[in-house]
C-alpha cells in the first residue's frame, strides 16, 4: 500500500482547480436565461447552446429559466451568486439598457462582464395591407397634419423597445415626439389585433415577429430600422434609405459574472467566435429571422454605452426619464 503525503494531495487539488478553471466554458456552459419558455432571450440561448453542444465545441449545455422583474431578478442573482457562476452566461438585449435608465432595477451592464453579442432583431413598422401609408414619408405627412390621427401599437408598455424605437424613428423625422401616441398591449399578438381592428394606424415590433405576420397577407412592413436592406429580407426597405437617419439593432448577447479573470473572459469570447464560425448556428439563426450582429469585448461594451446615451436622450425627450 503507497502512501500519499497530505501537502501531495494539496498539490494535485489546486492544479486541478486552476487547470479546470482555466477551462470552463469549455465544457460545460450553464445559459441562465432572465425570462419564460419560448421568449426571445430563451430561443437565443437554446440555439446558442445546441449549436455548441452539437458540434462538440463543449460538452454539455444546461439552461435556468429565472423570470421575474423584467430580467431583475435573474441579474441579482447572477451578481449575488458570482463565485459560484464560473460556468455561467447570462443572455440579455437592449431592454436591460432601457429598464436600467428607467430605474427598474438598480443594475446596469456595467455591475455584470460584457462578453458579446450575437444577433440582432431589428425594428420594424407594419401596416394593414390596405393603408394608405405606403412610404415612411406618408407617415410624416400624416402626422404633420393632425398626430392624434397617428396611434403606434405595441406589444410592450411605455418606455419599452417597442416605443423607444417608434420615438427614434419619429424624432430623426424631425417631429415633436413629445405628442407620440403609443398604445401598449400586452403581447405582440394583442398589438396585432389593434391594427387590424383599426385602433392603430402602425405597429412598432421586431423584424423577426413582423415577418411572421407580414407571411399571413394581412399586413406589409413599410421600413426597419437596419443600416442597410437586409440579405434575408432583400425586399424590406430601410428608414434609412428614406432619408431618415434611424438606425436600431435590438441586440441579443451574453454577459458573465462580476469578477471573472481576463482569462476566462478570452475563453468566453472564443467560445463564441467558434459559434459563429458553425453552419448549424448560421441556418438556426436564418430561419428565424434574426441578424448578425457580433460585438465581441471591448467593442460589445463601447456598444453597449454608446446605446445608453442615445436611448437616454430618448427617453428624456418622451418624458419618462427620471432625474
């Protein structure tokens, strides 16, 4: 019988650590994800984690679905629990830019690690296949004559995505957004029923939800709020190219925990640059409308505070802001 010194064991167990630590990403990701079943930010982080999974990139994929407060009560978490989240990624999108300026929670992106972000669902404005809105101007036009004949649904409340991205496309138009009629509805579903009913005159939602609707013949989409047409959709025009210089990107990315070493940060963005270098990820990603939208590092967090100073303009010329 050989016997082991205790010190030796010692030894073997903090390399093992270190080693392991140095790895983690590699093996196992834990996806925590801040809402329900089927929402956007759970069929992101199910992709993401197939695709990894799938392609032997890591060996295991697990997912938490910890909803509640708007994605507040998955981030207090995530920021509580740090030490023992070294497997872990969080998926969020520009809602958690937006809920921290309005003081729903008293995080920002900058109490988590910014790893990067991996698609974009950019705006969109539908209109009934029989409105008289043919190009965004017709809309301007509108609503220079009388604003209150204007009313712009949207699936979420006031000072959402929805209606931030309206104000945007409204304010670069050069109008008075401070009169913006924005009718909030409880889902997407319901907003859709407003415009078809005639409650609304234009629907504010995501490109990749007002494809789906636009493929039923009932609406067309009269712009989006991408830099450019879209190879997807090569047949949906811009604001943009309709002079009027509103670009948006919902994007949908990963952040870690507070505290992480550079190092695993590195793994981490690795990890995902291999992501995007998949087909299986690629043809997920096309078939649900969503765009590329890869900011890695120091990029992804320039980003990231580049769109809370736009969207704090926003929300201040809505009046929402608080001081």
């Amino acid at each position: 019988m050989i016997r082991v010194r205790r010190p030796y064991l010692l030894c073997i167990a903090v390399l093992s650590l270190i080693f392991c630590g140095a790895a983690y990403g590699k093996d196992r990701v834990h996806f925590l994800i801040p809402g329900g079943a089927g929402g956007g930010w759970d069929m992101t982080a199910r992709a993401v984690g197939e695709s990894l999974s799938r392609s032997g990139i890591i060996e295991t994929a697990s997912y938490e679905n910890l909803s509640g407060g708007g994605g507040s009560r998955a981030i207090a978490h995530l920021i509580e629990t740090a030490p023992r989240q070294t497997n872990t990624l969080m998926v969020n999108s520009s809602s958690f830019i937006l809920r921290s300026l309005l003081n729903k929670f008293p995080y920002s992106h900058r109490d988590l690690t910014p790893i990067a972000s991996v698609i974009a669902d950019y705006g969109a404005f539908v209109v009934r296949i029989d409105s008289p809105y043919v190009v965004w101007q017709d809309v301007i036009d509108d609503y220079v004559k009388d604003y209150r004949r204007v009313n712009i649904a949207g699936g979420s409340s006031r000072g959402s995505t929805d209606h931030v991205v309206a104000a945007l496309a409204f304010s670069k138009s050069n109008l008075d957004i401070s009169r913006l009629k924005y009718i909030p509805y409880n889902a997407g579903g319901q907003a859709m029923i407003g415009l078809l009913s005639g409650e609304s005159q234009l629907l504010s939602t995501g490109l990749s939800e007002a494809v789906a609707l636009a493929e039923q013949g009932e609406v067309r989409i009269l712009a989006i709020t991408a830099p450019q047409r879209l190879s997807l959709f090569p047949n949906v025009p811009t604001l943009k190219e309709q002079n009027v210089d509103a670009v948006f990107a919902n994007w949908r990315g990963f952040f870690a925990p507070p505290g992480v070493s550079q190092k695993n940060v590195e793994d981490y963005g690795q990890l995902i640059e291999e992501l995007l270098e998949l087909e299986r990820w690629q043809q997920l990603r096309a078939d649900r409308g969503w765009s590329h939208l890869y900011l890695g590092g120091s990029d992804f967090d320039d980003f990231l505070r580049e769109q809370e100073v736009e969207l704090s303009m926003l929300l201040d010329e809505l009046g929402l802001l608080n001081k």
